[in-house]
C-alpha cells in the first residue's frame, strides 16, 4: 500500500509515479490483447491440430470477445467490493488455466469454454486497468499513469502477436498458449509485489451503467469511441488485402512493422502530454485516423501505402488512453470502465463483420472509405464535445469525483 501512499501524501516536487506498479498492469494489459489475438497467427496450425477448418478455428477469437463484451458491465457489477488487485489476479488466474487447457487439450469445445474464460478474465482486466492506475497516483497525473497502463494494448498488436506467431513456427502452435500460461503466472507474482490492492467500492459507491450513460459527456464519449474502433478495424482485420491492393502484398510484415512503430510512438507522445493536452490530441487522433482512412482509398503504390499506414498507427496508438481518461473524467467515476470495454469490444466485431460484408461484396477498394465514412461524423462529435466530453484539462478538473 506504501506506494499510492506515497504517491498522495509526497510533496509535489517530490512525486513519483510508482512505476513498478504501473509496469505491472501494462503488463496485464499485454496478455489481455495477445491472448485475444494470438489464433489469428495460428489458424492454420491450430485449424489441422484439432481437425476444423480455419474458419472454424477463428471462432476462437468471435467467443473471447463476446465473452468480453457480455460480462464486462455484470461482473464488474457483482465484484465492486472486492479489492482491485484481487480482481486482477482472479483475471490473470483465469489467463494462466485458459491457455494450460488450450495447450494441453485438443477438444475444439474445450478449448473454446477455455478462451470464453480467458474473454471474462480480459473483461475484468480492461475494465480496472484504467482506474486502478488513476487510483495509485495524485491526480495531476492521472493521464501519464492511464497512459502507461493503457500502452499494453497497442505494444500487443504491434509486437506479441508477431512474437507469438514466430513461437508457433518454431515449436508448435500449442506452445505458445504454455508461454501464455507461465507468463500469467509470472504477471501474478508481480502484481503482488508491485500493486497495492485498493479497495472496491463500499456500499453505495458503485455507480450504476444507467446513472453513468446520462451523466453530460459519456454518450459523445462513446460514440466516438464505436466510431473509432469501427473505422479502425475496418481497416486493420483487413490490412492483408489493402497492402495487396496497393501493391504491397509481398511487404506485409514490413507494413505491420511500421504501424506498430507508429503507435509505439504515439503511445510516448500521449504519455508526455495527455494532461495537459487531452482535447488536443483526442482531435488529433480522430482527424489522422480519418486522413489515414481517405490516402489508404487513394494508395496506388507502397510507398503512399506504407505513409498512410504510418500516420495510422500514430492515430491509433494513444486512443485507448486517451478514451479511457475521457470516460474517467467525465463520469467521475471508473465504473465506466467497463462501459468502454463493452463498446470496444462489440466494435471490433461491427468492425471485423462490416469489413467482411465489404470485401465479399463490393471488394477490398470500398473498405478505407467506409471507414472514411464512418469517421467524419465521428471527428466532428470529438471537436463538438468541448464542454463535457473532451474538454480542455485541467480547467475542467474540479468536476471529476
């Protein structure tokens, strides 16, 4: 408990952020996104291994996020007294026996009530990193420890999914879900000795989904979120097609190289300047996310594609912190956590089937300007949210409870 402590009662001068701590729950936040993504490397093996076809195995990924986006808000609901650490040990448990059964089973039903698990577990996880974070610091930096909590989830998509895929290759599919299993177990261990276990809410301290969903900023809020997420993974579950299509097929990894480079850059940038710049760079994102959308429909060869690419990781990157310490601020409360995990979640999969319907459909061109499409009204609710939903920080500061 010494560090949050510590973190409260220090001078200001003399403030530390509890890095440990943080480090911690990026981590936690690492193996939440890789364990979503991880088959999507893996299909093909996993597919033959258990004797389905691809599509059959990529339902691996389909229940994890339903399983996320179902119990994300009930669950938190039912576990508001339990203490924060506690919460985020049950979900890393949870991780570590989801991927032994995976890697030690081939029953394609088993596996698959496995990764629902794992889907629960990630629910919690979302839900509280945020929060938890905001909670072991003063709240002048708030934002910086969102920040550095947060950046798991895009240092995943850029880095533990190829790392994953590479581990497959070389030993087997099955054995990257161990790693995943022994990497929980280590994560456990840290967060232990790192986190000090905050307590949940007591009795009447839990703000009820209804009560937050009318509270001035949290509708905007959350329709740019859906927006975003949308227009992005439009985008990104079809990135394959797109490099195809702009003559890039054969340089994919190098594409997926530079947007991870790209969001890891913007994941510092936010880092360094969300407290005193939230609004700015929440309508910066949604402008480069919408500009990146409009050259990808205008990319005719590598060279633009691999720019627009670029631009779009540094977009993405910063977006999970940058949403989440909007939700916090404006709710005044991080219940709304879950929330937010609820609406990414069902916009990655509105994402992923809108993306599919497009390609089946009127073929891969029309898919950066759907995604345009969907991220003009989206751009404008952010600069339009000035007062409530995005506003300037700190000014607005003494309305967070």
């Amino acid at each position: 408990m010494s560090s949050a402590t510590n973190a409260r009662t220090a001078p200001e001068g003399r403030v530390r952020l509890p890095m440990a701590g943080l480090l911690a729950l990026f981590a936690a936040g690492f193996l939440g996104i890789v364990n979503e993504t991880i088959p999507a490397g893996l299909l093909p093996e996993m597919a033959r291994g258990l004797g389905v076809s691809e599509s059959v195995a990529g339902q691996t990924i389909t229940v994890y996020a339903l399983a996320t986006a179902l119990t994300a808000i009930p669950l938190n609901a039912v576990l508001k007294h339990w203490g924060r650490r506690t919460v985020l040990i049950t979900a890393l448990v949870a991780f570590g026996l989801a991927n032994l059964v995976t890697a030690f089973l081939s029953s394609f039903v088993l596996i698959l009530v496995a990764r629902f698990v794992a889907g629960v577990g990630a629910g919690l996880i979302w839900s509280n990193l945020g929060g938890y974070a905001a909670r072991i610091v003063p709240e002048r930096l708030q934002g910086r420890a969102v920040a550095i909590a947060m950046a798991g989830t895009p240092v995943a998509l850029s880095l533990g999914l190829p790392a994953g895929t590479f581990l497959a290759g070389v030993t087997g599919w099955q054995s990257s879900f161990a790693v995943m299993a022994a990497v929980s177990v280590g994560v456990v261990v840290w967060a232990l000795m790192s986190l000090p276990n905050v307590p949940g809410m007591p009795d009447g301290g839990h703000v009820r989904s209804a009560t937050i969903m009318r509270t001035r900023g949290v509708l905007p809020i959350l329709g740019v979120v859906a927006g975003f997420m949308v227009a992005h993974n439009i985008l990104y579950t079809y990135i394959a097609p797109l490099a195809t299509a702009s003559g890039g097929g054969d340089q994919l990894t190098w594409v997926l190289m530079v947007f991870g480079l790209a969001a890891i850059l913007s994941i510092w940038v936010t880092g360094a300047l969300v407290d005193p710049h939230h609004r700015y760079l929440t309508v910066v994102s949604t402008l480069v996310l919408a500009a990146s959308a409009l050259a990808l429909g205008l990319a005719a060869d590598p060279l633009v594609l691999h720019l627009a690419v670029a631009a779009w990781g540094f977009g993405f990157g910063g977006s999970a912190t940058l949403f989440v310490t909007a939700g916090i601020r404006a709710a005044g409360t991080d219940n709304v956590q879950s929330i937010l995990v609820t609406v990414f979640n069902l916009s990655i999969a509105a994402g992923g089937v809108i993306g599919g319907f497009l390609l089946a459909g009127p073929g891969v061109a029309s898919i950066p300007w759907v995604a345009l499409a969907v991220m003009v009204p989206t751009a404008i609710t952010a600069v339009a949210g000035r007062r409530h939903a995005f506003p300037h920080w700190p000014r607005g500061s003494e309305q967070v409870g």
